[in-house]
C-alpha cells in the first residue's frame, strides 16, 4: 500500500484567538517542568490504567477569569490525556519496530498483531511481504508532540471555552458528514452538510486528533518528516512539524504561525523532550 492513498475524517479549524499574556520565561520553565511532573504523576497513580471513562471530567474552563490561571488549569488537564495516549502508542511502536527486525520468522499470534494493527490505523489489505507497507504501518505508529497536541487544542477549543467543547467534547475541531453525528455550526453555509463531530469525552477526542494526523492522506509530509527526523536521531517536536498543517486549517499559513507563536510562548516545546523514541526490543 502506498502512503499517497491515505484516507480519513478530514479536521476543520475555527480560527481561535491565540494567548496574549506575556509570562517571564523563567517562570514558563517552572511551569513547563511542573506540567511534565503532573503527567507523570497521574498516569504512574492510576490514569495510565483507568479505562476512559473512569478518567476526571474537565473543569469548567470559563469559571477562570484570569487568562494565566485558565492556560494552567488546561494544560495540565489535557497533558496527561496527550501523554498517555502518546505512551500507548510508543508501546504499539517499540513491538512493530521488534517484528520488524524478524519479519521473516513471525508466530500466527504476531502475524495477527500486525493486521489488527495496520487495520487500526488504516491500512488496508496489509501486506506482510511487502517492504513498502511496513514502512507506511511504521511512519503512522508513532507520538504527536504535545507541544503541538496542547496548542491546537487551545486554539481549536478557545481554551476549553468554545460550544463545540462544552457541549460536545470536541477541542480539535474536527467534522463529520452523518446527519446527527455531531453540532451543526450555526454559521454553516446553506446546502452544506457537515457536523462538527461530537465525543463521550475529552479523550476521545484526543484520541480521534492523533488517529487523525497519523492516518489522514493531508499529513501525509508530516508523517514523513517525523519519520526523517527519527532517522537522524533528532528530536520530534512540535515546532518541527507544525509546519505541515496547512490542511488543517483553511486560515494555512496564519494559522501555522499562529500555533508556531502559541508553542513558543507559551514554551510548550519543553514538554516534547519527555518522550523517547521507541528502540527495536521486544519481551
């Protein structure tokens, strides 16, 4: 299968307004490392292990008046909603990389694994023999940074404020096409017919916003310059591969810089450092 013949729900954005509160910088690094520790916390203590719907709700985001206060209650609930999907998936990486590595000598139960895998993420008639499917299952399986996962979501979602998330638990601004499969925007043009899509929770929704730029044929260049930057041992960053979301938005190049400008701000990039890549082992 070739990598141009992705296809997925395609994600819309509702241009936001972007952070305009300045912070020093030495305390956005305290920040930054204080987020980083409460994801590791909450998922060693028991989100790592909570089915979805034992995980918290999210806080009424408008109850916050003061604009630092309201970034900070956000980001450090969906950090760990990020991270521990982006640990999930380094999981399903690290075991894909191992088979790999013996892909001429796999057990049924492996070989199993693999389609169940490639038909999770999109990949149709997976081929076992076919050098050029292995490389497009191993290009999908890999993290978001959460610099770019925070960013979009704030922007998308209004900082958790916006109808779509209150209501329905949407903060990627991801559509639909099924009549009742979601909110009909109040400004949608006569005669169109998309929804924007609902979830039972903020999770689904991350989890939808992940699958989304690992799968869909739009991020396609951003799948493969991760991929070169895992090949020259660089970091994947959100900085890195925002660059590659001029389909997302139809606002394209102002919409990059606006993500651009809210990850440096608000010095999201220092999270991306948490996540390793997954080297080629296996139990």
């Amino acid at each position: 299968m070739s990598d141009q013949n992705e296809h997925g729900h395609k994600a819309s954005a509702e241009p936001q307004q972007s952070s305009g509160v300045v912070v020093p910088s030495n305390e956005r690094r305290v920040n930054a490392l204080v987020l980083t520790v409460a994801a590791v916390v909450l998922i060693v203590t028991g989100w790592r292990t909570l089915p979805s719907a034992a995980i918290p709700a999210p806080p009424d985001f408008s109850m916050y008046t003061d604009t630092e206060q309201r970034k900070q209650m956000f980001f450090e609930y969906f950090l760990p909603l990020v991270t521990l999907r982006n640990q999930q998936i380094l999981e399903q990486r690290e075991r894909l990389l191992a088979l790999s590595e013996r892909r001429g000598s796999l057990m049924f139960w492996q070989r199993m694994w693999l389609q169940q895998l490639a038909e999770e993420y999109e990949i149709t008639e997976f081929d076992l023999a076919s050098d050029e499917d292995w490389e497009v299952l191993i290009r999908r399986v890999d993290i978001v940074p959460p610099s770019l996962a925070l960013a979009q979501a704030a922007n998308e979602s209004a900082w958790g404020g916006s109808r779509f998330a209150v209501e329905g638990n949407n903060y990627f601004g991801h559509w639909c096409f099924v009549a009742g499969c979601g909110l009909v925007p109040e400004d949608r043009p006569a005669g169109a017919q998309h929804e924007v899509a609902a979830f039972d929770s903020p999770l689904h929704s991350v989890q939808r916003y992940i699958h989304n730029l690992n799968s869909h044929e739009a991020y396609l260049e951003l799948r493969r310059r991760r991929e070169a930057l895992r090949e020259n041992d660089r970091l994947v960053s959100g900085l890195e591969l925002v660059g590659d979301l001029d389909r997302y938005s139809e606002r394209g190049e102002a919409y990059i810089d606006e993500l651009s400008e809210m990850i440096r701000f608000n010095e999201l990039d220092e999270l991306d450092e948490t996540l390793e890549p997954a080297t080629a082992t296996e139990n």
